[in-house]
C-alpha cells in the first residue's frame, strides 16, 4: 500500500470490517450470515463461498440465480498462485453465427433462447466443493433451500431493480408465476417464495449436478428452451463440464495482480494496471481530473484491444503474452497525453450493463476465495421453467455475429466473458480477495479499487465507496458524488461526460493485514453488501 495512507475518517458510510479467524463479504446480508455460519461451523472458504453463492442465487434473483455461469480463483497459504476455475457454459452445438447473419441480425435478441448457453453455476460448484471443500452438497446449499421454502423478505434495492424488469417478467408465463404476484413486483418487506427453485436445489443437494445436467431437470430445462426457439440439445448440457484454467497475472507496484484468462475479460485489468503503473498516480487528488483522465485512456484502450482479440481460446489463439508485453504496454502507455483525450479510439457497440453478484471469503487457514456468480441481464433472457424454476441467463449476447471475429457465435463455444474475481497477491502471499459487479465495467471498477488500495492507503472499505467513473470508447460517466469542476475539467479535455442514474458496479473485498494479524473488508453500500467477521 501507499506510504501516504488515505485519511478521511470525516467521510460518511460504515466502516471497514475487522476480524481474526474468518470473514466473508457478499452483496446480500443474508449470503453473507449464512456464509459465516459455514465457517464458524467448521466449514473452509471454498465450503462458505459456494454457500453464499447458491443463497444469492435464491434471494438476488435480479442478479444471479443457478441458471447462470461462475467463475472462482482460490489460493491457499502455502500455494504461490491461484487455481482458476472457469464454470462458463458453452453454446448448443447447433449455434452458428451465420444463421442469424442469414436473418439480418447484428446481434443475438437478449429475450430470445439464442441468448441462453448452458447454464455452468451448479456443475462449478459441486467441482470447487469436491475438489477444495470440506462439506458436501447437502450441507452448503441447506440455507438456500431454506430460502427458497420459506421466502426471504426483498430488500428496498432490489426491488427497485425488480420493479423495472416488470414487463419482461410478464412477458413469460412462467417468469410471470415465478416472480410476480398479480402482476406485480414484491414490495420492500415483502417475502418472495420460489418453491420450484427449492425443490430442483433439494434434488441437486441429494443427487448432485448429475439430475441438473443429465437428468430430468436437463430435460425440463431443454424441453422449456426448444419450446420457444431453442436449439439446444440434452447432449449440450449432459457433456458440458466446467474448467480448471491456467490464471494470469501482472505485477503492480510490487504486489501481482491474478485475474481468471479468456474467456474472461480479466487479460483487460492487467492491460490497465501495467499501463497506469507508468503514472504517478498517488501523487494526484484521487479524485481529481488527471487521476481521471489517464484512468479512462488506459481503459479505453484496454477494452478496444479486448473487443478485437478477447474469446474462448478453445477456438483459437488469444495473444495474453503479446497485449502485455512491455512492447505493446509502452506503445499504450505512451499515447496518452496528460491534456488531451485520445480521438481515435473507435467506439465498439456493447450492451448495457449487466447484474451479477461477487463473493470474498477467508478462512481460519488463511485460504482465500474470489468467486462470482451471474445471469448477466436483470432476470437474464426473462425465460423460465415451469418445471424447475430455473431463469436463464443470456450470456450469449456476449457473442459477435461477425464473420470471423474471434468471438463469433459457433457450437460448443464460450461467448468472451465479463465476470471476473481476482486476487492481489505480495510476496507470493494471497493478501486481498476482491471483485466488482457490472459486466463490462468491471475491470474499469476492479483498477479503481487496486490503485485505492495500492496508491492512495484507502481503508477496504473506503476503497470500495469512492466514487467510480467509466470510460470505454466514446463512453466516459461520473458518479454524481464526483464534483462538477471535475467533470469540467474532463470535458475540457475532450470527454464526454455523462452521470449515470445507478451507481457503478458493486464491490466486495477482504485484505489480510499480516503485520497485524487480522482480516479488513469491506462490503457496497451501492447495494445492500455486509462484510462480517469472527
């Protein structure tokens, strides 16, 4: 961390967490009670993670659910890297890019089956649990199931964002059922109950993910999307399997920065990082225009350069080594002027920004766990199963539909990836587990934290309610916490700014302070988040 900490104890908000044995931050109070009561029973990281995952599935159904991807990186104190798991599902074999080319479409329908790749959340699960946990399926997803029975009540937020996906929700006789009651959204307070959903988690705590992907949930799952124009086939799900990946990293300021590779985005963090490690960052107002101006070039560069070559490097190449390498760092690093923004940066068309839930567990043994979960979209495709009470995600409008793009739509692919945990590690030491929500602003959001944290000595969870910007192409939005002569200051150089009516992402992250021998965290207030320690 910086030798200048940060020191604003005037500003409003919570404090940072603090604790000796184990500790877990997620976005929802709920997971994360649950989570430690995994932990304070005996339970590791991997046991509590997994726990808290499946109860956010049940309770932030806007966010995430079990018809979605997940993606993990946990690192143990005697280990010297992460193990990565990519547990993204891939698309029908019958997926061809070409097809939708042949219809005029530009992009695959986020409302459409098209959109829906085989959910991987479950069968990533059960791998992390068999391979790193202490606890079986049965034990970890009891709370969820739990959940799911009995209802939990929806908090002010969350129903907030649920109102808005009304019409979607309606849209599907069975997402309609599950989630709406008259046609209504649940009110604040209100308990919503998923008796479906409660009934396909008992069935996979008994069974495992065999029942989900080979079983008779496969074939009600199958059977829902085919209903409605989908090509997918129980083959596609009973041969999907989840992924042991080799992780990525890049050094900053000392510490190594882990990050999950393609399929996922993680390769656009370590792109920034090493750009802005070339900048005096702790030197400038965290909140002023130049920390700013050259966090938004870096980004914009890094995510033009992840729209032309990031994809599942099962189908081809991806160039990690060539995009960092000091050659083509320093060519990034050296057209940004501390004046000016850089014009000739092509926008790239994307979707908008997406939900999913992050989850930063330590244990006892300082094992650390940096897992997130997603259905990408509000309520993913809004497409559910009558008979599961399964919503699907609609990660595959993550594909391109160029012709070949490394991205593009083909059987059996992964789409590029948004979701993405990482670790920061010192010294071969795990030292923060940490990760933020919001699809493609997430590695704009992760640099936000790292350089709070590494530049400026910013507590947790002072780090994690500074106020965020984004830029990616022509894209450049301020928090409104962010002062207007600031955002002059921006315009002045070029930007164009916009401010955003929802907050930027959400953020979770726990640190090890080894000098002290304690746990620090910290959790969004954007969000309903609670860090909490024993």
């Amino acid at each position: 961390m910086s030798d200048a900490p940060y020191r604003d104890f005037e500003r409003p908000g919570k404090s940072e967490a603090f604790g000796e044995n184990g500790m877990v931050a997620t976005s929802h109070p709920q997971a994360t009670i649950a989570a430690l009561d995994i932990l304070r029973a005996g339970g590791n990281a991997i046991d509590a993670a997994v726990c808290a995952a499946a109860v956010q599935a049940v309770v932030e159904p806007t966010q995430t659910g079990i018809g979605g991807d997940c993606f993990a990186l946990i690192q143990r104190e005697t280990e010297t890297a992460p193990t990565a798991l990519n547990g993204s599902g891939w698309s029908p074999a019958k997926a061809d890019a070409a097809h939708h080319r042949a219809r005029k479409e530009t992009a695959i329908d986020p409302r459409s089956p098209h959109a829906v790749t085989v959910p991987g959340s479950i069968a990533a699960w059960e791998k992390l649990l068999a391979d790193h946990g202490t606890m079986d399926f049965a034990r970890v997803l009891a709370p969820a199931i739990k959940f799911a029975e009995e209802g939990c009540c929806v908090p002010e937020r969350l129903a907030r964002d649920w109102e808005r996906q009304t019409d979607k929700l309606k849209a599907n006789p069975a997402a309609n059922a599950i989630f709406l009651k008259h046609g209504k959204p649940p009110r604040p307070g209100d308990v919503h109950k998923q008796p479906l959903l409660a009934a396909t988690l008992r069935a996979v705590a008994k069974r495992g993910s065999d029942v989900f992907y080979k079983g008779e949930l496969a074939e009600h799952m199958v059977s829902t999307l085919q209903a409605v124009g989908g090509l997918h086939e129980v083959e596609d799900f009973a041969e999907f399997v989840p992924e042991y990946v080799t992780p990525i990293s890049a050094n900053y300021r000392g510490y190594d920065l882990w990050e999950c590779p393609p399929s996922g985005q993680g390769l656009a963090v370590l792109s920034m990082a090493r750009v802005l490690e070339g900048f005096p960052l702790g030197d400038w107002n965290p909140m002023g225009a130049e920390r700013l101006h050259v966090q938004a070039e870096a980004a914009r560069m890094a995510y033009a350069e992840r729209d032309l070559f990031m994809a599942d490097p099962r189908t081809g190449a991806v160039p990690v080594k060539s995009l960092l390498s000091d050659a083509n760092i320093g060519k990034l690093r050296g057209a940004i002027s501390l004046k000016q923004r850089i014009a000739d940066i092509k926008p790239f068309v994307q979707v908008p920004h997406r939900d999913t839930v992050f989850v930063s567990v330590v244990d006892r043994d300082r094992t650390m766990v940096s897992l997130i979960n997603s259905i990408f979209d509000d309520f993913g495709c809004g497409i559910a199963c009558p008979n599961t009470g399964v919503i699907f995600h609609n990660r595959a409008c993550s594909f391109s539909l160029e012709e070949g793009h490394p991205n593009a739509l083909a059987g059996r692919k992964r789409p590029m990836h948004t979701i993405i945990p990482a670790i920061l590690a010192k010294d071969g030491k795990a030292v923060m587990s940490f990760g933020v929500t919001g699809a493609h602003f997430q590695p704009m959001g992760q640099v936000q934290i790292l350089t709070n944290v590494v530049d400026y000595g910013m507590p947790i969870q002072a780090a994690i309610d500074f106020p965020r910007m984004f830029a990616m192409g022509d894209t450049f939005e301020l928090e409104r916490a962010i002062p207007d002569e600031v955002g002059a200051k921006l315009q002045a150089m070029g930007h164009s700014i916009t401010r955003p009516v929802n907050p930027l992402g959400t953020a979770q992250a726990i640190f090890i302070d080894r000098e002290r021998g304690i746990l620090r965290g910290g959790a969004d207030g954007r969000r309903d988040g609670l860090a909490l320690a024993y």
